[in-house]
C-alpha cells in the first residue's frame, strides 16, 4: 500500500484503523472499541480494555522466546563502558526493582519522579514503574533543584529514584544535593527515595528518607505485572508552556502502546530484531517514545548512549557507535548534525566506519535547515528525514513514512501528516486557509491514541491552551503552511516557547526568574538565532531607579540567576541592561519585533507601538552584544 492508500484507510475508518493496529498489543482484556468520545472535546483511546506496558515491552518478548535477544546497548563514552543486557535479564532486573518499590509501598496509580542521567537504569526505572501501574515523570538532569521542586509540588510523587550524578564532558553534576534542595523547596515531600549510586560519585543518603537502589532490592519478591485500563495514565512529563509553571503532559497507556508500535516500522521502517538509536536523553519526549517504550514494545534493540555528538571524544562518536552496533534507523537533533558538520565539515570521520547498515536519519525537536539535511545526506548516503512532533503528541504529526512508501524529500518540509492527523491551517477566526498560506497549524481534533489525554491536575489549563481558541480543534502552537502536494512548512512558534539545541524552553519562565532580581523592575527575554543551537535566550533587562550598580555585575547575577534556578539547559548566557522596553500602546513588550532586530531581518514597524525610538535604543544595546546586523 502507498502512503495514500493507508491516510485514506485512516480518514475512511478511523476506528477499524486503530482497532487492527491494536492487535499488535498484548492486551488483558481487549478493548471493545478505539475511540471514547462521551467526554468530548476530552477523547480517551481504549478505555475499557485492560494491558500493561512493562508486558508488551518486555515480558511478552521472553514468552514469545526471544530472551536472548539485546534488549538495551549502553554505551557510554564518557565513562569509558559498554554494556548489553537482554530481554531476559530486562525483565528480571525490572521485576526486581519493581517488587522492591512494591513492597515500600508504591502502588498503581502513585507517581514517582525519575531524575536521572543516560543509563539503562533510568529506563529500568521507567519500566518498573509501568509494570505496577505507578506513574512515572522523568524529569531531564539538566535542570535545576527548583524546576525539579515545581515538578515535585504538582505531581506529588510517592517516591522519587534518583542516580547520585550525571556526566557532562568536563564535570561531574551532582544530582543528590540537587534533589535534597529540591525536597527542601517542595510542599510535598515523598515518602522515600532510591538513589543509584555510580562509581564516579557515591552520594550521602539520607537515614529513613534514601534507600540504596541495590541494597532495597534485597531479598525482595519480583513483582508481576498489574493490568490497568487503557485509560490510564502511563507517564506525566513537563514540558514548557508560556510560563515558568510547566504543563505535564498526560499520556494514557492503551494509546501509546498502539501509536508507538505502529510508528515504529511506518515511520522508523524497522522490523523486530533491528537496533534503533534515538541519541536523545530520557528526560525529553523522544528519550521516553524512541529510546524507552517504541523500540522496546516493537521488539528492538535500543542504545543508552551517554556522550555528546561531539567532544566525547571526537565528531565520529555518532558513527562508531553506528557502527560497532549496526545500528539500521537512527534518529537526533538537527543540532547534533550541526555541531558534527561543523567540527567534521569534509566528513572525515564517517569514513572511518562501516555504516552499511543504516538505512535512514530522522531529525526532530527544532526546524531542519536545509543545509544540514543537503550534508548529512551527502556524507552518509541515506534519506535524511525530517519529522514534526511534540511533547504533547509523543510520536510524529508529519514525517515522511519510510516503512509504507518513501515519498520524494523536500527540504525545508517534514513532508505530509501521519494517519490520525487531520492537520490544517487557520486564519485567526478558525478558518481553513488555502494551500500556500501561512497561518496557525492545528489538527483537527480528536487527536489520535498516544498523544496526550489532558495536563495533570490541570484540565481546564489543557483546554485553555489547546482546545479553546479553535473550536474542534488542537492547536499546535505552530505557525506555517502547506504546499499543493500536502507538505507542511513549519515556520514559526506562536507563543513565547522557544528552541535552544532542540530543547523546548519558556522565555515567560526566565522573564519570571530575571523579574526576581532586587535591580531589575522589568525584562524580557527572546529567542534569537543562533547557528549552532537554532535560538538562544537573550535578555533585556530594565533597572529600578537609583540602581547605579555596574551594568556588568547585574548581568552576571541574572545569568547566575537562571542557571541557579531553571538549570544550565536554559543557556542563559547573553543579557544587556536598557533603559526601556519597546511596548504597544496597550503596554505588550514587542518581543517578536526584537528578534527580528536581532536576526538582523526586515519588518514592518507596528502600528501600534508607542514609542519607535526605543528600537534605535534596542538595536544599539544588541550591537553591543555582537549582533551587529541589528540595526
Ligand atoms: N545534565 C546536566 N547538565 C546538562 C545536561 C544534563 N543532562 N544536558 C546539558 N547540560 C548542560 C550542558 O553541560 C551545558 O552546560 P554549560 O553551560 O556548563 O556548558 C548546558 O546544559 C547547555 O547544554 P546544551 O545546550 O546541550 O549545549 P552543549 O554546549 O553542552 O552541547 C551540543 C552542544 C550541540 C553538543 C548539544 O546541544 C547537543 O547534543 N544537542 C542535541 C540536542 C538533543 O539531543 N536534543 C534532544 C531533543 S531530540
Ligand atoms: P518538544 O515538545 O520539545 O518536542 O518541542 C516541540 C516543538 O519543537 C514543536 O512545537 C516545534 O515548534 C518544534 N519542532 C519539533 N520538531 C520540529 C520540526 N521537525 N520542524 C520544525 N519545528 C519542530
């Protein structure tokens, strides 16, 4: 069947679509249909049938006799170790942890936070948790004790499992004082933590509050797997909004089972047996969906890589991990690709290594530049695919799907909507615009099974952000286009979110953290380009009066500030003090006038704006940080 064929099945019958690609799931008690409509415009995918993840990812694969088979390659170039583990011994090493969390208490339906670096670990952590039915949040290592707080105080995990550091080239991050502050600064406080204790750093556990993640498992019950609704929530995890509280996304456990299993040889076009590579980090979407469940559910084989795409120790690490593993699909940030091309423009290192077995790349998380797609196809000789999708959807919206028909590139496009997908584009007033024509992107709900269901304990905030401005609808938070042939631009954010290295960063949240300064009475921050990292953050900063500190120091506090406070992923580095801020008449700070001035592009003065000589005053304060077309 050509692509065409299987969006046509979808469009005609949605609900047979899902409910033969349900039959790939190992379910307890089959679901009596896909689709539950009755709470519209809240949909929920398989609500009365009963399944549980941790079976379809990892017991279901020792039954069916491949035990043997390599369930997860850790390779870890910063601490020099390569490790295999098997579906078999996956499955005993996550019975174990989870009977261990069992018997101190963690049950279906209680969340536990998961705050750890690249290991397999984190993973067994992920899948421990599924297999009770308890809810897990990772949440990423790089950031800080009061993001990790902020998560604690809404989630209100029952336990929090923590390894006591992470890697970054260069130093050691402790993890343990992070988490301790975090706790100190959280409301709730959970009942216990396990902490994985690492050669390079053997953390002080707390007596009666931190347990040892080998020492709890002692002389524990494995525990079996708990069927749960395919309603149920499988995992939260927070993601940027426009503010500093972030939205956990809510994913339900019958969905996702189903959409990822499906993607994994549509989209990925890998059979069971093959080994997939997502180089991305458990504490992003991606890390949960192509690092964790996809591959495993789908019978994979899937790589635990604890390294940089560059540094660690050179730009060939990407390749030789390729390589040595036989590695068939793999999937990263154009930002990665960009630090490779720019370290190893003629490709000297791809050389070096048989990479006969990859047959594709897939790039997401930031827009795909053109040049970067044009390099890696050359210097690897395979489809360079980009895909678009989010947090909130947890598997692609647009790709172009290799494992039904390779449909011709075009740069610039992640090509055409994935089945589940009615993706259109609209004017301000809701309505559909011509092919061609820019505007909001949004899909027409309901949103297919493995996107999100709501955001925790916050459901009118998940109408509010997605569901209100076009009725019927998703919003995306995307502004772009598509062309006559059904491909989709994606041009813009819509919001104040912006993209630093393909993470996902709220300049709301630094506004919040810069705003809590004694010295500054007003800011904003804006996301400007950046070659390497696609944006970074750029502050502005307004003093109160009679502050005649030096400009320099304040700067250097607030850089500080946000490092301190939202975590060293912000890459918060570049601020400037000016005197005001250029604002409508109505009092909103013309962000999105700045970065053009930043990225020395044309615009169109606003007719609005109160005072047009205050951008004179923003583009000399730019010039001064080096952004010398802002004029
Ligand atoms: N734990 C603690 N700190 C972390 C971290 C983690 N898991 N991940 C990143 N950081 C820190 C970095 O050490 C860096 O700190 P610094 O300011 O002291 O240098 C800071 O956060 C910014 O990190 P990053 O934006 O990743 O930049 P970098 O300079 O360390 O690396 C690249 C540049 C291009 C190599 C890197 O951005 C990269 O690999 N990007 C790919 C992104 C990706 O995979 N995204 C996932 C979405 S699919
Ligand atoms: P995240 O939730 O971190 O995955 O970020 C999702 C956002 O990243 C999207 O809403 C887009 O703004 C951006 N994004 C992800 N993939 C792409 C892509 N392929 N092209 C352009 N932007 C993308």
């Amino acid at each position: 069947m050509a692509y065409a064929d299987v969006y046509g099945a979808w469009k005609n019958d949605p609900e047979g679509f899902w409910m033969e690609a349900a039959q790939a799931i190992d379910w307890d008690k089959t679901p009596s249909k896909a689709l539950f409509d009755d709470n519209a415009p809240l949909y929920e995918w398989y609500s009365d049938g009963m399944v549980n993840t941790c079976w379809n990812a990892v017991d279901r694969h020792v039954e069916a006799g491949k035990g043997n088979q390599t369930a997860i390659i850790y390779d870890s170039p910063v601490t020099h170790t390569k490790r295999e583990i098997s579906y078999f011994e996956l499955r005993n090493r996550v019975a174990n942890l989870a009977g261990a969390l069992r018997a101190k208490g963690v049950e279906k339906g209680d969340r536990v936070i998961i705050y750890m670096p690249m290991v397999p670990e984190a993973l067994e952590a992920m899948l421990a948790c599924a297999r009770l039915g308890a809810v897990h949040s990772v949440v990423f290592g790089g950031f800080a004790a009061h993001e990790l707080a902020v998560r604690i105080d809404d989630c209100k995990p029952k336990c929090i499992i923590a390894a006591s550091c992470g890697i970054e080239p260069g130093r050691v991050v402790h993890y343990k004082p992070l988490l301790d502050g975090a706790i100190e600064q959280s409301s709730h406080k959970p009942d216990f933590c396990v902490i994985f204790q690492r050669e390079q750093e053997v953390a002080h556990l707390e007596e009666g509050r931190d347990y040892n993640w080998h020492g709890f498992q002692y002389g524990v019950q494995p525990a079996d797997c708990v069927p749960v609704e395919g309603n149920h929530p499988a995992y939260i995890l927070y993601t940027s909004g426009t503010t500093g509280q972030p939205k956990g996304v809510v994913r339900s456990t019958g969905g996702h089972l189903v959409a990822l299993n499906w993607s994994m040889k549509n989209i990925y076009n890998v059979d069971p047996g093959d080994v997939f590579w997502a180089a991305s980090d458990v504490g992003w979407v991606v890390g949960h969906s192509y690092i964790c469940y996809g591959p495993l559910i789908h019978g994979n084989t899937t790589i635990v890589f604890e390294g940089k795409p560059v540094g660690t120790p050179d730009a060939g690490t990407f390749w030789r991990v390729m390589s040595e593993h036989k590695v068939k699909s793999f999937f990263t940030a154009p930002t990665a690709l960009r630090a490779v091309k720019r370290e190893d423009p003629k490709g000297e290192f791809i050389q070096k290594y048989d990479l006969s077995n990859l047959k594709a790349v897939y790039l997401a998380g930031e827009r795909a530049d053109p040049d970067t797609i044009e390099w890696a196809q050359n210097q690897l000789g395979v489809p360079v695919i980009d895909h678009w999708w989010q947090t909130e959807t947890g598997w692609a919206i647009a790709s172009n799907p290799a494992g039904i028909e390779k449909l011709p590139i075009k740069l610039g496009s992640p090509s055409v909507a994935m089945p589940g997908h009615d993706v259109q584009v609209l004017d301000e007033g809701g309505h559909p615009l011509p092919a061609g024509e820019l505007g909001a992107i949004a899909i027409k709900l309901p949103l297919p099974p493995g996107t999100l269901q709501t955001l925790w304990n916050a459901e009118a905030r998940y109408k509010k952000s997605y569901l209100e401005h076009f009725p019927g609808y998703y919003e995306t938070g995307d502004a772009g286009y598509i062309d006559d042939d059904g491909y989709l631009y994606i041009m813009a954010r819509t919001d104040d979110v912006i993209n630093v290295a393909g993470h996902r960063l709220s300049t709301g949240g630094m506004e919040e953290v810069l705003a809590a300064h004694p010295d500054v009475a007003e800011c904003a921050v804006i996301g400007v380009g950046d070659q390497l990292k696609g944006q970074l953050p750029l502050g502005f900063l307004c003093l109160t009066a009679g502050v005649n500190r030096p400009h320099a120091d304040i700067v250097k506090e607030c850089v500080k500030l946000v490092r301190d406070q939202i975590g060293p992923v912000a890459a918060f580095k570049l601020a400037c003090v000016v005197d005001r801020l250029p604002k409508t008449r109505s009092g909103k700070i013309l962000r999105g006038t700045m970065v053009n001035i930043a990225d020395g592009k044309e615009f169109k003065m606003p007719a609005t704006i109160d005072d047009p000589v205050i951008l004179d005053e923003i583009a000399a304060a730019l010039k001064t940080l080096g952004y010398a077309n802002a004029d």
